[in-house]
C-alpha cells in the first residue's frame, strides 16, 4: 500500500520591490572588486564595506581584508589600496591614509557625503548643528567627524529633542543620519521645529531614496500578510527600520534575519500570507534562498509588489573608471 504524500499548505507569499541592494552599495560593492581585479589582492577595506556579513565573506573570498582601523594595516603592506566603507568615514581617518602614504578609495554613498557637505556648510554660517541619528552608528561616527569634536549635537529620540537646550544664541540647523525611519525622524523634527521655528532644513530630505523606498513598499504590504520577514543584518539601521515599519504598519509577526538557515519556522505555524523585503545591503539571492526555503515546506505563490522604480546609479573613482565601459563610466 503506498504512502499518499501529504499535500502542503498554500502560502501567498508577498514580494517587496523595490528591496535590497541600493546604488550607494552596490557602487561600494563594485569599488572593491574593481580594485581587486586592477591592483590584485590584498585589497583592505576600513570596517564591513557594507553590514551584510554574506557580501563580506564573499569579498574575503577574493582576496579584501577587512580591519577596523588602519594601524592593523601590516607596514610592509602600505602600499596595498584601502578603502573606506559606504558608510562614510571622519576626516582624520584620509588624513591619517595621507600620513602613512597610503593609496586609498573612498566608497562613501554619495548620499551620506551630501550629508557631510551640509554639515560642513552649517559650520561655515556659524551655525549650531544638530544630527539626527543613531549613536554609535559608523554614518553617525562618519558625519559627526566632519567638524571639530564637540560641534555637533546627536538627538536620538523626540525626548532628546524636547530636552536639547541650544549652546548659545546661534542659529540652528538639523541633518541626518540616511538610514533612519521616516516616521520617527519626521516626529523628531515636528519637535525641533515646533521648538525653535527658524531651525535649518536640509534642502533636500537627508533620508536617502532608497531607504523611504523600502519603507514606504513595506508599509503597503506588512498590514495586509501574516507575517513580515526582512532579509538584513543585525547592524544594519536601514533594516532594522524596515522590521520595526513592519510591526508599527500592523505586522505582528515581523522579523529581521540573515539567512534561510536562521528562520525559527515555529513562528510561521498558520501563516498564510507572508511579506518579504531586504534591507539596502542584502543581495537578492539572500531573498531567492529564503524563498525556496519556503517553497520547501508550503505551496508557495509569490507575488511581486511594486511601489516605486529605481533607476539610480553613481561614478565610481575615477582611479577605477577605466575598469568599465565608457558608457558605463559616464552614467552617475
């Protein structure tokens, strides 16, 4: 007698687009292969390129050597490229590069040194600065090194905002972090505002594209799916944001995980429809390996849910353009 095999259980599975790699990553990606391919490994790389442990350990498996700071850069080994991550780093850091005689590759996004101009900008006008972000965070770290210590003023919360008392009687100005949650930044500025009414603005939102993109895709599907999964490192601020959108939006199962082998599938018992995103710097075959995952132990239907088009691209080094195609290298 055979055994019937048991049938799955139907999932609808909702796909977030736009999600993942974002152009400040995948620019920052692309600088340190390009680098390894033009001077040969070693290649060393000034903190995670990106906070993806995945893309890392890929890099690592082609010859970049990731340290924390470049006094771990061996002495006979100085003339080897660095590169700086795209999260930004503080002016001493080149300047330390310079001082060693080291050959570096900044991949900043060019969104964060956005940020770093304003700052340096509100300095210049005699401003007091303040950063909204998250203490700790490397852009953070990055920004607030842009200026002479003590000049900028971390607020993290809209407590913070209500209780910031201003140094002196100069005007006020306010940047920020760029992968912040849209909804607790905007709430943090309704107090400054509020506050002090002829406080500075960017010109343009600091809060990069892609992360409002993933935000706003998440919070059309999270209310509408049992269960939100954000593919995503723990470090990382843009997907942290988008696990903690999720759960605000009505998601009450909403985690944040790095691969399929981390999923607790007690969690999913009874789920029926799920939401699937990725932070800025999880690549898609992260995604793709959650979804066959899944596929594994439901009858899956996916379904892409398109909420915006991304079509944003930026130069790379010039030190590397020569390594892509010309018309590759005039996009930006």
């Amino acid at each position: 007698m055979t055994e019937t095999k048991q049938e799955k259980q139907p999932l609808s599975l909702q796909l977030c687009a736009p999600r993942g790699f974002c152009a400040g990553v995948d620019r920052a990606i692309q600088i340190v292969e390009l680098a390894l391919t033009k001077y040969g490994r070693p290649v060393y790389v000034r903190h995670e390129i990106v906070h993806n442990k995945f893309v890392v350990d890929g890099l690592k498996a082609k010859g970049a050597v990731f340290v924390e700071e470049l006094e771990e850069i061996p002495a006979e080994h100085s003339d080897r490229p660095v590169i700086f991550s795209a999260h930004g780093v503080p002016k001493s850091v080149p300047e330390d590069a310079q001082a060693r005689k080291m050959f570096y590759l900044d991949a900043t996004c060019p969104l964060v040194s956005k940020v770093h101009k304003e700052a340096e900008i509100h300095f210049r006008r005699d401003r007091e600065v303040l950063l909204i972000g998250h203490a700790g965070h490397p852009e953070v770290i990055g920004t607030m090194g842009q200026l002479p210590e003590g000049t900028v003023t971390l607020i993290e919360t809209e407590d913070d905002a209500h209780a910031y008392v201003p140094k002196s009687d100069r005007p006020l100005a306010y940047i920020t972090q760029t992968t912040l949650s849209v909804d607790d930044t905007a709430g943090i500025v309704a107090v400054l505002q509020q506050r002090f009414p002829d406080i500075v603005a960017p010109h343009k939102e600091d809060i990069c594209y892609a992360t409002t993109n993933r935000q706003e895709a998440v919070k059309h599907v999270a209310p509408k799916v049992d269960a939100m999964i954000v593919v995503g490192a723990p470090n990382s601020s843009n997907s942290q944001r988008l696990r903690e959108v999720a759960e605000r939006s009505g998601c009450k199962i909403s985690v944040l995980i790095q691969r399929a082998s981390d999923i607790q599938w007690q969690d999913f018992e009874g789920v029926r429809t799920l939401g699937l995103t990725a932070g800025a710097s999880a690549p898609e075959t992260l995604v793709e390996e959650i979804i066959t995952a899944f596929a594994e132990r439901f009858d899956v239907t996916v379904e892409t849910v398109h909420t915006a088009e991304e079509t944003i691209s930026f130069n790379l080094p010039r030190e590397l353009r020569d390594m892509i195609a010309p018309a590759q290298a005039a996009t930006g």
